[in-house]
C-alpha cells in the first residue's frame, strides 16, 4: 500500500555530519525536505524514531501541507512542551553522572531474549561515525531552556508509540507530548523498550 523511502540521516550511516555543500536549510527537517522534493514526493506519512523525531515534526510543524499523517516512535522532539524541559533537566543530570544513552537502546534482558537481534542492532550502529564522551548535552540544554509551545490545533494527524520500558524517551513524556499535541494518538508497547519496532515487530 505505500511506497516507503529511508534515508541516513545526516551524521548517521553514510551520510556525513556537517554542513553539506549546495546550501539549502541543514535542519533535520530541511534535510528531509530536500530528500523528498529530490524524490518528486508531494506529500507523505513521515516516521521518525527518536532523534528522527526532529526531522518529520519539525517538517509537519513548518510545511504541514507535505505531511499525510505523522508518527512518532519512542520521540517527543520537535514538540516543546514543558514535559520535554522537564525530562531534559533529569536526563543532563543522569548523564553528567555517567549515564550511557546508547547503553539503553532496548527494555532491560533483550540482549538474553534476542542476542541475534541484538548482534545485528549493534553491528548496524557500527556503520555510523564514532562517538565519544557524553553527547549532545547542549541539545538537553536547548531543550530544558525554549518556551513551550500550544499545539491544541496541530494540523497533521498523529500518532506516538513508546515502549513501556523505555528508559530514554520515557513513557511519561510520551504521553505528556501525545496530550499536548492536539488530536494525536497515543500506542504503548508492552515490554518494549526505546526500540519497540525491533523488539518486539508483531
């Protein structure tokens, strides 16, 4: 029934990070504007897990005619809701005391239930630049300081999936950020962590 596009986000896989020659907006959301208009697509129903969360909201939110309908995977980002500040204020704390992001990838024991799908996972995760060191902090920052935003008459109808067990995007702002979103849906994954569509696919 649909025609399904991915691409490497910029810094992911093997599209570089940086700002790539040519101009255009090097948003996540420019980025995927210039993915689509290279394509010939007019208008699509954009999913975006996590950090992808930034591409297709922050596109629904600036050109909402492109966008059919929105999904959110185990992401609030683009959406700022005093929600997303206040989980930024806790997620800088625990990762200035060590906390790993990429250690939480998936709901407690999927490494025991699934240790084939968790090799492919992590060997897929190898195909992207080396990181090093606390990352991000000044994204949780920016996060933690913009105003929130009204978004009762959000135009693209939408839909937020988490995990129940999601230790990144946690399933308290998920359904903080589908409340605040007006009209959108929300669907939890029972035992699923911050990666349902893998962990648990049926």
């Amino acid at each position: 029934r649909y025609r399904c596009v991915t691409y490497d986000a910029r810094g992911f896989g093997s599209s570089p990070a940086g700002t790539f020659s040519g101009g255009g907006d090097p948003s996540p959301a420019g980025d995927l504007l210039a993915v689509m208009d290279h394509l010939g697509v007019e208008q699509a129903t954009l999913v975006g897990h996590s950090m992808g969360g930034l591409a297709v909201s922050g596109l629904a939110q600036r050109d909402p005619e492109r966008v059919h309908r929105l999904v959110m995977s185990d992401t609030p980002f683009g959406f700022a809701t005093s929600a997303l500040s206040e989980w930024s204020v806790k997620m800088l704390d625990k990762i200035r005391a060590g906390f790993e992001v990429l250690e939480h990838l998936y709901g407690p024991g999927f490494d025991e239930r699934e240790p084939a799908l968790s090799y492919l996972y992590r060997g897929l995760n190898r195909l992207n630049p080396v990181r090093t060191g606390p990352q991000g902090l000044e994204a949780y920052e920016a996060w933690r300081d913009q105003a929130p935003v009204d978004y009762e008459s959000f135009p693209v109808p939408t839909l937020f999936i988490v995990g129940t067990e999601d230790e990144l995007t946690l399933p308290w702002l998920i359904r903080a950020t589908s409340e605040a979103v007006g009209g959108a849906e929300l669907v939890e994954i029972d035992g699923a962590g911050h990666s349902g569509y893998a962990e648990r696919a049926d």
